[in-house]
C-alpha cells in the first residue's frame, strides 16, 4: 500500500508557517514602537553641546539620529562578526 503526502505547494499549513514572525522581527517592531512613542511624547527642543560644536534641535530628532547610528554600529558589528567566522572556517577547512 502507497501512501501519499499531501503537496506542500498552497497547504494552509505551509502558508502559516511562512507567515510567522521571528524572535528578532518581533523585537524589532516593538522596539520601533516604542521609540516612536517615545518620540511623539517629547516634541520640545533641546540645546545639545559636543566640543566646540552647540546647537538646538527637537528632542525627537536627536533621539531618532542616534538610533540611527546605534542600529548602524549594531549591524556593522554583526558584518564583522560574520566576517571573521566564515574567515576562521574557511581556514579550518583547508588545513
């Protein structure tokens, strides 16, 4: 006796499957979440002093640019990262 499996080409299963959120998607939603909240709540401007640089801007602004860079540096970081692990098996691997 065959036994057939059901294809996996359009079973609702598969589609629901694709459809989930990983861990990291679903912290980074959040964290964008918040950070617009946090965003929208401080609206007033602020005089902000870096060595012999000093200016104003809208708090929100600021916070949006140095999010910015945080998520900048954080994804060069991971290149890097990733960079010297393929690196280290590569090596590995012709030795």
């Amino acid at each position: 006796m065959v036994q057939q499996r059901p294809s996996a080409v359009g079973s609702p299963e598969t589609a629901a499957s694709r459809a989930r959120l990983s861990g990291g998607a679903i912290a980074a939603l959040s964290g964008g979440g918040l950070l617009v909240v946090f965003m929208l709540q401080n609206r007033q401007s602020v005089t902000l002093s870096f060595l012999f640089w000093r200016f104003t801007w809208p708090l929100w602004l600021f916070t949006l640019v140095v999010a910015l860079l945080g998520a900048f540096v954080w994804f060069g970081l991971g290149v890097l990262r990733r960079h010297r692990r393929r690196k280290a098996r590569r090596s590995a691997r012709d030795d």
